[in-house]
C-alpha cells in the first residue's frame, strides 16, 4: 500500500469513527463541539465555526467558534441576516453557501473580491489573527433543507506546520462528513424541542390540572343549595322539590324567564347527586344552526362529512354517567327533536355517519323561558318530546316576585365582585338601595348581577354604591315612580302627605329587612306593637300574606 492510498485509508477511517461518535452524541453543546473538532481534525485546520439558522429563518447566528491560535476569550462574529431589504444576502459567503447548498473554498480571502469578508477582517484585528484560507459547507438534513453552515480557516501540513491550501480530494469527504453531522444536529436539535415541550407540557398539565380541581371546588361549593340565595318562599318550594328528585334519573324540565339561573340550578342538580363525580355538559339549543348542532350533540365518525377527518365523541357521549344539560330546548330544531326523543327512550346515541348505536347512561336537565304547549300547537314542539322531558317540570321564579331576597343578593353580589376586583366597597347607600330594590329587573338576577359588578367598577374603593354608579336605566325607571309618589302627597294636606312618606318608609325597611318586623322595629325606634298598628293602618302586607317575627 502506497503511502497516499495509506493516508486515504485512515481518512476514511477515522471518517467512520467521527461519524459514529456524532450520531451517537445527545448533548447539543456536546455535539456542536465535536463537529467543529472532527472537521478541524479531518481537513487539519486551525479554527472552526459553525451557524445556525434561528427560528425566525431570517438569521444566521454563530453558536460556537474554535481556534487554536487564538487565545484567551474570542470575540464573538455577528449574525448573518439572509436577506437585506427585500434581496438575498448573498454576498456574504455563509449566506450564499446556505442558499445554493455547495461547498465555497476562498485560497487567500484577503486577496478575493467575490464576497463581503469585512465582518472576518474585524474578527482578525480583533484577535490578532489572519485568516487566509476559508472553506464553507452547508449543513442540510435528510431533508436537503439547510440548517446552518460550517467553516473551516486556515488547514496546515501535518507534518510541518506550514499553511496550505484546503485540498480539491478532500471537497466529497468534507460534504459527506457535513452531511452526517447536519442530520445528528437535526436529530438532537429536535430531541432538545420535545423535550422541552415535554417539560412545558407537563408543568401546564399540573397547573391546568390544579386549576381544574380549584375550579370544580368552587363549581361544586357554589352548587350547594344551601350556598344558592333564595330564601323566598317560592325559591324554598324549589329546592324542596328538587332535593326529592336529586338521586334520581328523572328528567328535569326547568321554566322560567330569561336570567332566572336555570343553568345555576341544573348545575346544583348535578353536583348535589350521586351523579357529581362524572361530567356535567351543557349546550345552548338556540346557540348554533341545526347541523352543528346534530353534530355537537350526537357526534361523527370519519368520513361522515366533508372535514370530517377522524371520529368525534358528541356531547351526549361525553355526559355517559353524568348530567346533560340542554338550555333553550325549547328552539331545538323539530328534526332534531325526534333523535333527542330516541336518546331519552333508548338510552343510545349513534353518530353521524355510522351504523352503530352506543349505549349511554345519562341524565337530563333541559330548560326553556317559551310556553312550549304554545310551541305544540304552532307545530313547533313535539308533544312526545315534552312529556318525555317534563317529568319533574319546576317553575323558577322572576326576580321581581322574590323582592324579599334582594337584599342577600345584593350583599352576594356585592363580596363576590369586591373579591374579584380587589376592592373594598363599604356597601350601598340609601339613594342606590332604593333604586335596586324598587327596580324591576326584566333580565332577573343576570341582570341584577350585571348592575352590581358595574356599580363595583365605577365604585372607588373604600366608599358606598350610589345612585350614579348604577346603570341609567334603573335611575330613569325607578326616578318617575318616586315623583309621582310625591307630587300625590304634596297636593294633599300636611297629614296625608306625612301619611304617605310613613307608610312608604315603613314598607322600604321591612322589605330591606326581609320583613322581619321585630328588627324593623328596632331599626326605626319604635315598638313592635306600634309597628304594627301602622301596618295595620296603611295596609302594609308582605306579599303572601305570612308576617315574620
């Protein structure tokens, strides 16, 4: 064996050796020092750097630099833009080496116009260096895409140490040696990612789990009713009902206006059962058009539709040994109705698109503010449907026919927003109290609690609600009411008019008192006794009829 053939056979040999040891390497920094050490060792060069591309893919970044003349700390190269303005920077030599993917050899760069090497120059004055020759290999994947550049400077004579140009046979060696080495970059590079997105993951899991046990706490505390304001006699008719049907399966149909908590409610069914443990869904009938809404509730299986590109579990799958509630059923489609109906008879649901029908073990709880025998006979409403779902059917009470409970809720109300913006509101004043307690409230207690957190927020901290803090609507509605009581009192006598302003005194503080005469009493310093016979004398009755102590 000749002397070249000799050298060659341990090139590729040790060729073998480098490649294997880098495709083995799991550590980045670890990696990207043993490619610029291979390389230096396979070609015999001074100095080594390598590129990378960033994740903006509009950088070429340098991320580590070796160079044996060099001592003491290097000064660090600036990063490549791959583009000026709107055209590609190729008169930077990495840049244009990334870009067409070949290998770029300079013998003497101090001696070639051909690129731009004024960042090179500052980096030699800087370290008290000369670069003479230059290669440049990109470094590509396995999917040719380029994922940075490696170059070399400045190859030397084993054997006498003297500068030599980089050799033309050694042009495939370099190539396929930059070719392994991008893959083992890509490969860690990629390992790095996952797990990083692993840990990231992970951690958001652990939080979004704590979160999620923190907020079905709540949901659940939230749901007792003892913890739901209403202790009017029509709300207590309510929760007696309801805590009869509790641990049953019995479909429960909730009626009721608009704002009145049929979803509060139908979530204290649930979470106040045997069934609090699995899932409690909920879907608005009226919130989507009819074939979302098929799909949403029964679900698909692939190829069911177009888009439809893997199964999906419907909503009344996902409630199996839960609860589901259906608001607004009421505006559920009429051809949907009839599979509803099939659900609540069968106790099975079949997706879109398949022929198998699943066994479902679900519990429901629909609710509606239409008179749906009005719906029957429009043609609108299936009447199988309505008996099958008003079992156990509860009328929830507007707002304006429980007053007695305004004054709990507002002072609930009143915590939970003050808690929530981290303020300390005192309370409300007498001009406010007024306009809340005699407002009707069309909306019930969304709107109610929509007034307050409003009112919390123009609120300064430390102070007490007042009438310019509620909406201008219950101001204008509540305002007129309270001059006409006036005017008719003033166009009277003295007597009638100080009649008037007594009676209407006394029925404000017993409604604010929720009717307890003996607290009223107290409050406006006089008897029980007294209280009363000016009952008595102006007609004053709690609405019902029932007088508390």
């Amino acid at each position: 064996m000749t002397g070249s053939r000799q050298s060659l056979a341990q090139t590729v040999e040790e060729f073998i050796k480098i490649s294997t040891s880098i495709s083995t390497e799991r550590d980045l920094n670890r990696l990207l020092n043993m490619i610029v050490t291979s390389a230096r060792t396979l070609t015999h060069s001074e100095g080594g750097r390598i590129y990378i591309l960033d994740n903006t893919k509009r950088n070429l970044y340098l991320e580590i630099c070796q160079n044996e003349r060099v001592g003491g700390e290097q000064k660090c190269l600036p990063c490549v833009p791959l583009a000026i303005g709107d055209r590609h920077n190729t008169a930077n030599i990495c840049i244009h080496s990334a870009y067409t993917g070949k290998l770029i050899k300079v013998t003497d760069v101090y001696r070639y116009s051909g690129f731009d090497f004024s960042d090179l120059y500052e980096y030699d004055r800087a370290c008290n260096y000369r670069t003479k020759s230059l290669l440049t290999v990109p470094l590509r994947n396995h999917e040719e895409i380029t994922i940075g550049v490696l170059q070399l400077l400045n190859p030397y004579d084993p054997d006498t140490g003297k500068s030599i140009p980089f050799s033309d046979d050694m042009d495939t060696l370099v190539m396929a040696f930059a070719s392994q080495a991008a893959v083992a970059l890509d490969n860690v590079q990629l390992i790095e990612k996952n797990r990083h997105l692993i840990e990231v993951l992970d951690h958001t899991n652990k939080i979004l789990e704590m979160e999620n046990k923190r907020l079905l706490g709540q949901i659940e505390e939230r749901s007792r009713f003892t913890n739901i304001v209403g202790e009017a006699e029509s709300m207590r008719k309510v929760f007696a009902l309801l805590k009869k049907v509790l641990n049953t399966d019995a479909t429960v149909l909730l009626r009721g206006e608009t704002g009145t908590g049929k979803e509060l409610i139908a979530q204290a069914v649930h979470f106040n059962s045997n069934r609090k443990k699995r899932e409690f869904v909920a879907q608005n009938c009226a919130a989507l058009p009819e074939t979302l809404l098929e799909s949403e509730l029964f679900g698909y299986v692939k190829g069911a539709f177009s888009g439809a590109n893997a199964d999906k579990a419907g909503l009344i799958e996902l409630a199996d040994g839960g609860t589901l509630f259906l608001d607004e059923i009421g505006d559920m489609p009429i051809g949907l109705q009839a599979k509803l109906l099939r659900v609540l008879q069968e106790k099975e649901v079949r997706p879109l698109g398949s022929t198998q029908t699943r066994k479902v073990d679900i519990r429901v709880v629909a609710a509606t503010h239409c008179d749906l025998q009005e719906r029957i006979r429009a043609g609108e409403f299936r009447e199988d449907l309505y008996y099958r779902l008003c079992v156990v059917p509860i009328e929830l009470p507007p707002l304006h026919e429980r007053r007695e409970d305004l004054p709990a809720l507002l002072q609930h109300f009143i915590s939970d927003f003050s808690q929530r913006y981290d303020k300390d509101i005192i309370g409300i004043s007498p001009g406010a109290l007024d306009h809340l307690l005699h407002y009707d409230y069309p909306g019930n207690i969304r709107e109610l609690r929509n007034v307050i957190e409003r009112a919390v927020l123009m609120c300064e901290s430390g102070a007490s609600i007042l009438p310019e803090h509620l909406a201008t609507e219950i101001v204008e509605a509540v305002a007129p009411a309270r001059d006409e009581v006036f005017q008719s009192a003033v166009n009277g006598n003295l007597r009638d008019a100080v009649a008037h302003f007594e009676a209407e005194l006394i029925e404000r503080k017993l409604e604010t008192l929720n009717w307890n005469q003996t607290r009223t009493a107290r409050e406006l310093n006089i008897s029980r006794r007294t209280l009363i016979d000016k009952m008595q004398r102006h007609h004053i009755q709690r609405p019902g009829g029932r007088a508390d102590a």
